[in-house]
C-alpha cells in the first residue's frame, strides 16, 4: 500500500514539474520575442540618432560657412576636419587598390 502511495505521489510531482516546464517554456518563448522585437527598435533608434547627429553636423557646418556666428576659425576647424576624412577615404581605397 505505501508502494502506491510513494506511485501515486511521484505521478502528482512528476506532471506537476512537467506542467511547470510547459509554463516556463511558453513564458521563454514570449520574452524572446518580446527581445527580438525591442532589439530591432532599438537599432532602427540608433539608425534614427546617427542619422539626426549627421543632420545636425551638416547644418552646424552651414551655419558656421554662412557665417551666421561670425565664428571663422570653427569653419576652418570643421573643414580641416573634413578634409582628413576624406584622406582617410582616399587613403582606405588606395590600400584596398594595391591588396588586390
């Protein structure tokens, strides 16, 4: 009689655990998607951001050109700096150039 008992009360334990695994299981799936999708809107944000502070540089740039705040050795500042950029540039596709 204990036997059955011991049975009958692993049995209640068993579907118990596995009914919890079923929970949690779901519960995983849920927040995996709930991720995936706030991890894509966090880098459709960033896009955003990156996007916005090349907006903002560029109209800094004009104004400073514009001469809107008489600021003539910011202009200079921000041209040299754009300068080195694009030797940058010219200097990664030269060296691309002769590995091939």
């Amino acid at each position: 009689m204990a036997e059955k008992d011991i049975i009958k009360l692993l049995r209640v334990e068993v579907e118990r655990l596995i009914a919890d695994h079923e929970r949690v299981s779901r519960e995983c799936r849920e927040l995996t998607k709930e991720r995936d999708k706030l991890l894509g809107e966090k880098h459709r944000l960033e896009e955003r951001v990156r996007e916005q502070d090349t907006r903002i540089k560029s109209l800094e740039l004009a104004e400073v050109l514009r001469g809107g705040d008489g600021n003539v050795e910011r202009a200079k500042a921000r041209v040299n700096s754009l300068l080195r950029e694009v030797d940058k540039c010219i200097a990664l596709i030269k060296q691309e150039q002769d590995n091939r």
